[in-house]
C-alpha cells in the first residue's frame, strides 16, 4: 500500500529534524521476500519505506519488532506519528484522513502477522508516486456512463452529479467526509438519505428533482450539515410548505426556493440571521411574514407570486376575536420574554428546551415582545405592509402590493391599539 502525505523525520535521540519541514512524499508499506530457509520456505519481512523528493531511492525501516509507538490521537485530522526503535526516529505524518487511517489499519495487520490484501505490495521493487498523480478532489458527471462502477475516490471535496435521471442517492456519497460541495442538480430524487447530514457541505445544489413527493426532510436535522451549510437550492421540487427544519441553519447565506408551490414563509425565519439572498420566485405566495424585517437581506426575490391585497373586514374579525378570547400570558411565554428582552446569555444547560426554541424561532410582534400564536385568531393575516428597511435589492412583480402577516400579543399592546385605529381609518 501506498499514500501521498506529507512527512517531517525526527531523530529521538538528538531531537533533531531530519527533514526541516514536512515535505510532500509517499509513504509505502509491505513485505520483502528474503532468501530461503534449511527448509525451503521463503521468509517475509515487513518493511516500510519513505520516498521524499531528498532521498527518492527510499528510506527503508524494519517493522517487525521495530516500532516504537504509534499515536492516532488525531489522526480524524489526517495527523499521526509512527516511531521506530532503529534507527531512533518518528515519522510526523500529515495526510488525507481516511487514506492515513487505511494505512495505520494496514500496519496493524501486518505486525498482527496477517495478509491483508493491501500487503501484497512487493516493497523491493516499490517506487515513489509521482507527484502530479495528487489525490482527486472534484468530479463532474453529466452523462450515465461517466458514473463510477468502482466507485468514487475518498478524497473527493466536490461532486456533481447532474441530468442522469437519478432517482436514489447512493449511501456512498454520505460517505466521503472530505466532501464539502455536492450538487445533484437535474434529477429525479424524492428522498435524501438521511446520512448525508453527518457531512459539513457548505453548499448543497438539489433544483429540478422531486423531494415535495415524499417531503421527508430527515436529513435535514444532521448535526454536521446544520453547522455547516451555506448555500442550498431547492428550487423546483414541488414543495408545499417550507422545510422547519431550515430556519435552524444559522449559517445559511443563499437560500434558492424558487418554482415551487409554497403558500407562506414562517415567522421562524427571522433565525436565519446570516441569509443575505432569499429567492422565492414563481411560488403561491400570498403574502410575507413580518419576521422579513429582521432579516439584512442584500437580495430578496419575489417575483411571479400570488400576493392578494388588504382585507379590512376580516382582520376587523380577527381582531374582535382576538378580544374576546384573550387569556392570561403563560408563563413559559413570560420567561421567554424575559431572557429575550434582556439579551441574557443561555444554552441547553441552563434553560429547557422549550423556552430555546421559543427565544429563537417564535414571532414577534409589532411592539417588540415575543408572542406564540396559540389560535388560529391571533395571526393577522396581510394587515400591515412591510417597509424592507433592511432590504438592499427587492425584485416584485409592481402590480402587486406587498402585505405582511403578524400576530399581536393581545388587546392591551399598542401594537392592537394602532392596528385598531388603522382598521377604522381605512373603512371610513
């Protein structure tokens, strides 16, 4: 077995670098065949040997009964260190993670006296990896033939995989933890493993395939992608509601939904503090929540929606009802407030997970505080219109105004006081 890696030498005994710095060099491990014994069976030894650009014939170490310690302690870093009793030196080996702990894996069965296939290289005649043939890190496949039978390379950081009318994506792809940029663009997927949200993508392309069939957004609650994903596009999937899970990816910064048929967007989205382009074209739209003016958008589109204009009757009802069936403030809602107006620091240690979710994904309404729409009387719908201070570039369809929903806290806000007079204003 051979790896491309980056090594420093280091003499134990006198503390010194062989080798200054680390530098690029293949890394090769198996056994030699040695004469034969009074008994006519050829001897194996295992050997492992060090070609760097300074020495390209090769520094050879003895394994067996030769190793002085291995350290894998961070070694899901792609950072290990094999040490050697002679001559006294430890290899800081720095590599592709999953190609150094195939290696280590290797070493293991080889000082376990086993034949593993990856020994089966004959060390004598071994030679260095030339240093152009660099592990591949980016595939493009735009054609059926060009998918790989035997796989895909473990070093991969991007993968595009685009009009093959795939209709599964294959677990091995929630397998390559190098993988940062994944685009499957153009395809026939309704489901998403849930594995592949225990990889750190930054930017996920999935338009034109079919996830509003199945709407199973299991992978969508990954730790890994949740801290991770910056730009994702679902655009023309069909889908009918917006994903919950999304608004608790804090890190996103695109978010492409256009052409599809959603009806509203969630208040909760005021979490997505970092989204600076927000495309919801060619959806059903009939109006935004008024959580958009938390957001500091640079790009909202919205072209090409259904937004329908003011209903002053029905949200004279609404707000009638709103009177008439107020109740006390729980006081779960009241804490929430409480940390929220105060800006006091809190994490899962210290406060439930209820009230987390509440301080971060719960409306607020007109006046500041935080509300919870406990019936379906305390939203009002297209009531109030959206002033996009915080909007640099807006794209609308100008036969259309714009309205926001909100949901007031009760009859005693002043926020229902000035909804109040405004409803009165406009009948008369």
């Amino acid at each position: 077995m051979k790896i491309l890696c980056e090594v420093q030498v280091v003499n134990r005994t006198t503390q010194a670098n062989r080798t200054p710095r680390a530098v690029k060099s293949t890394l090769a491990i198996g056994y030699k065949q040695s004469a034969r014994d009074s008994n006519g069976n050829t001897k194996k030894e295992l050997e492992m040997v060090l070609f760097t650009p300074q020495v390209k014939a090769g520094t050879r170490y003895k394994v067996r009964d030769n190793i002085h310690s291995v350290h894998t302690k961070f070694v899901l870093d792609g950072k290990a260190t094999i040490g050697f009793k002679q001559p006294a030196e430890n290899l800081l080996i720095k590599c592709d993670p999953i190609q150094l702990k195939g290696f280590l894996q290797t070493l293991k069965l080889g000082m376990e006296g086993k034949d593993a296939i990856n020994l089966r290289l004959n060390i004598a005649s071994a030679t260095a990896i030339p240093q152009k043939s660099q592990p591949q890190q980016r595939m493009t496949i735009n054609k059926r033939s060009e998918y790989p039978i035997k796989g895909f390379p473990r070093t991969l950081k991007s993968l595009s995989i685009n009009n093959i009318q795939l209709i599964k994506l294959s677990f091995e792809v929630c397998t390559l933890r190098n993988l940062t940029q994944l685009d499957v663009s153009g395809n026939k997927l309704t489901k998403i493993p849930a594995e592949l949200g225990r990889l750190a993508l930054t930017s996920l392309h999935l338009s034109g395939n079919a996830l509003g069939e199945l709407n199973d957004w299991s992978w969508l609650r990954g730790n890994k992608l949740t801290q991770s994903l910056c730009e994702l596009d679902l655009s023309a999937n069909g889908l009918d509601y917006f994903p919950p899970a999304l608004v608790r990816y804090e890190r996103l910064v695109t978010l492409n939904l256009n052409h599809n048929n959603l009806h509203h967007l969630p208040f909760a989205i005021r979490r997505l503090q970092k989204l600076r382009s927000l495309h919801v074209s060619s959806n059903k739209l009939e109006s935004l929540p008024a959580a958009i003016e938390d957001l500091h958008i640079d790009l909202l589109d919205v072209w090409g929606n259904c937004f329908k204009g003011f209903n002053v009757e029905a949200a004279q009802t609404q707000l009638q009802r709103t009177t008439a069936s107020h109740t006390p403030t729980p006081l779960w809602l009241q804490s929430a407030r409480v940390v929220a107006n105060h800006k006091l620091p809190y994490s899962a240690s210290t406060l439930p997970a209820i009230l987390i979710e509440l301080i971060s994904e719960a409306p607020k309404c007109l006046c500041g505080k935080l509300c919870y729409a406990l019936e379906a009387q305390d939203l009002l719908k297209r009531v109030t219109q959206p002033k996009f201070t915080h909007i640099k570039n807006l794209t609308y369809s100008r036969e259309h105004q714009i309205y926001s929903d909100v949901i007031i806290c009760g009859p005693n806000c002043c926020a229902y006081q000035q909804l109040k007079a405004l409803f009165t204003i406009r009948i008369a």
